[in-house]
C-alpha cells in the first residue's frame, strides 16, 4: 500500500473545481490510477481512499491506494510543491494488539430511519447523518467493535476522541441512468485507539470506515503517541 501527500495549490484554478464539486475530486484523484478491465470499480480495485485536511498555508490531500499512483497527470498548477509518496507496509507490519496510537478520520456517521422516524433496517430506510457529538462518539465505538479497536477513556472517564463537523461535502454525479446530488455531513475525529484485532484492523486501514469512501471518507491515519 502507498500513501501519496499532496500539497495543494489554493491559486490553482482546477482545484478550486475540485473543492466545490465532490465528483470532480474524485475524477482527478482517479487521473493517477489506470483503468481496470474488469467490471469493479477502478476506486475499488486500486484501494483509493482519500482525505482533504486543512494545513497553516491551505490545504494537504492524502490518498490512500494499493496501487503507485502517477501524479504526473494532474495540472501544472495543482500542487504547490511535488508528491511525497511512501511505502505503508512498514507501518502495516507494526499493527499489533495492544498498540496504542493517535488517530484521525474523517468519516460519514449515519444512522438509517424507516419513512416514519423510527429507527430500522436499511431496508426501506432513510440515513441521516449523525449530528450529536455523543451519538458520533457512540458510531464510531461501535465501528471499532467491528473493525477491531476500541477508544480509550480520557481523564474525565469519556472516550478519547474530538469530533468536529467537516464542510459538507457535495457534488452531482454526471454519468450513468442515476444522476443525482451528493451530499455528505462528515466529521473529523482526532483522538487515540487500542487495537484489538489485528486482521480486522488491517481491514479497517484498507478498506476505510464506513460509508462515503469514494468521496473523502474513511481513510484512517495513525501516529505514535507523545509523550
């Protein structure tokens, strides 16, 4: 696996595009990995997951991939210096139970609501987005149960972990018999996790959390403790 850090150039007048049409990001983040022969996903086949963080100076993409992405086919003026890529197995063989690490993630936490508001199945269903910082916290616990980890408890005996509401992400599909508006309330979560189950983690840092992965959600990013 890659992890590409992308340094974006504000002035750049595609990635003002970009930034306001979540379809377009996806098509230009795309740009670096060949097409698939096959009826996947070429996202899905090459393992792209992506985040846009805010940086001192504008902005950082981070894009996840199996695949070694070619930026060379991004405009001249997208980055405001070159791609750093790098290796993720070393970090990928350092995954154990028991570590402990700093996280971030930017995720799609939604809950499903049958038509009359009552929680149910996705089956006939609606989701909506999570809005409450505690039922965000709750979504993400029980993402962890899944994905093997857990949150450890801060000081004040809560979960260690902020959430803070993201811009919503939007954009319009142009392709295909279902053309319809994105529109997703994501939220950032900053904080620390234990891992519990070395496969399911592995899995989780492949695949991404959640729903919204093509659409800069999922990605998780880890970091050792300081002291």
């Amino acid at each position: 696996m890659f992890l590409s850090k992308l340094t974006i150039n504000v002035f750049s007048r595609e990635f003002r595009r970009d930034n306001a049409d979540i379809q377009d990001m996806h098509r230009t983040i795309m740009s670096a990995f060949p097409q698939v022969d096959n009826d996947q996903p070429a996202r899905m086949a090459h393992g792209v997951l992506w985040r846009l963080d805010e940086a001192p100076r504008g902005f950082v993409l981070y894009v996840q991939s199996r695949s070694e992405p070619d930026w060379s086919y991004l405009p001249d003026d997208y980055l405001a210096e070159p791609a750093q890529v790098r290796d993720l197995q070393p970090a990928l063989d350092a995954v154990a139970p028991g570590r402990h690490l700093a996280f971030r993630l930017t995720a799609n936490a939604t809950r499903t609501i049958h038509p009359g508001g009552t929680p149910g199945q996705r089956k006939n269903g609606k989701r909506v987005a999570h809005r409450d910082p505690r039922a965000q916290v709750a979504w993400l616990a029980r993402q962890g149960e899944r994905h093997g980890f857990v949150l450890p408890l801060a000081a004040n005996g809560q979960p260690d972990v902020v959430p803070s509401p993201r811009p919503v992400l939007q954009g319009r599909q142009k392709k295909g018999p279902d053309r319809h508006t994105i529109r997703i309330e994501a939220i950032r979560f900053d904080g620390r996790l234990v891992i519990t189950d070395r496969d399911a983690f592995l899995h989780a840092l492949q695949y991404g959390i959640g729903k919204g992965r093509a659409y800069g959600c999922g990605l998780i990013s880890l970091a050792a403790l300081q002291n």
